[in-house]
C-alpha cells in the first residue's frame, strides 16, 4: 500500500475511481500528465487496487491541484489527507513554494481536508459553478509550502 505515480499505463486501473464521478474527467486528466514538465499525478495503491489519486499542474514554483478523489468505500479513513501530504512534500522537493486549489463552497469534505492539511480561504469566484439548480461559489484556497517545510 502507497503513494505511486500515475503514467499512462495507470489509466486501467484508475478508471473505476472516476466511473459516475464528477468533476474532471480520467481523459482530461491523462492528457495533462502527457506533459510531466507541468503535470504531475499519484495514486494510492491498497493491493492491487488504485484507491485514491491527486492531480496537480505546477509552473514556475505555483502548483495547483487539479483533482483529488478517494473511492467511496475508502473515504474517511484517512487516505486523502495522507496523499496530500505525501504529493506536498515531492512538490516542494521540485521547488513548488505554494499550492492553490479551488472547491465548490458545498463540499465540506473538501474544505475539511484541505484545512486541516494547513490550506487558508483566499478568495472566492462568485457562482462559478453550475449547479443542478442555478450556480454555486468557488472557494479559492492556497498554502504556503515554504511555511511548512521550514516549521
Ligand atoms: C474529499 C475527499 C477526497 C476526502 O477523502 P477522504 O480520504 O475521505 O479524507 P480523509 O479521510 O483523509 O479526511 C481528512 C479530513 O477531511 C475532512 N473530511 C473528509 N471527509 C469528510 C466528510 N464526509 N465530512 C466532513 N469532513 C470530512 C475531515 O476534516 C477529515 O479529518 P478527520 O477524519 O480527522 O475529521 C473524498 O470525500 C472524495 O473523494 N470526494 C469526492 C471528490 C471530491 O470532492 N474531491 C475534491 C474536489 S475539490
């Protein structure tokens, strides 16, 4: 069980994490890491099973998660914070200083988890995202690596 890195060959397995998911989908997300220089991706392997996975794009010392997912039956036992922690720390070893995410306003999960990893509000894309009825805000949140590294 661990955090590995997604290559094309992981498209297979990561495909039932993104069966009926929202958000981005698995061939968006696998055109972007066909450009490693910006793009990079883990997964969270429990036997043979990918049962997590989190996706950043990173230019110039900015990263940004893209997407992050956690199979259903898995959730809450601690496996999102524990990816996180483990993509922060490589990203700070290729010289990414700050980490910015964007998260609907309703999903709490989210915001939990990206809170306790020491992520702040830093602003917010008024009815950014569609919803089934009207739009909903996008929170904008950011953490500062170097901050963390050095404490
Ligand atoms: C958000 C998500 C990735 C969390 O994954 P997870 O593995 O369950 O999270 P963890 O077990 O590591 O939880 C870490 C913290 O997040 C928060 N959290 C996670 N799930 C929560 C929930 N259902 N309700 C409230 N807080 C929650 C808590 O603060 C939790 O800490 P705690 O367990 O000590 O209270 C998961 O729910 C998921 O895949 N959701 C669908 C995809 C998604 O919304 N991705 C984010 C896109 S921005």
């Amino acid at each position: 069980m661990g955090a590995q890195p997604i290559q094309a060959i992981t498209r297979e397995k990561l495909r039932p994490l993104y069966e009926a998911a929202a958000g981005p989908s698995l061939n968006f997300l696998m055109d972007l890491i066909a450009q490693p220089a910006t793009c990079t991706a883990w997964y969270w392997e429990d036997g043979t099973e990918a049962v997590a996975s989190a996706w950043f794009s990173h230019v110039a010392g900015e990263g940004e998660l893209i997407d992050i997912r956690v199979a259903e039956n898995k959730r809450r036992t601690g496996l999102a914070g524990s990816l996180l922690n483990f993509a922060l720390g490589e990203l700070v070893g290729v010289g990414v200083t700050v980490c910015r995410l964007e998260v609907r306003q309703s999903n709490y999960a989210a915001r939990g988890l990206y809170e306790g990893l020491g992520f702040e509000t830093v602003g917010q894309r008024p009815n950014y995202y569609r919803v089934q009825e009207g739009r909903e805000d996008a929170i904008l949140m950011a953490v500062n690596l170097e901050a963390m590294s050095n404490s």
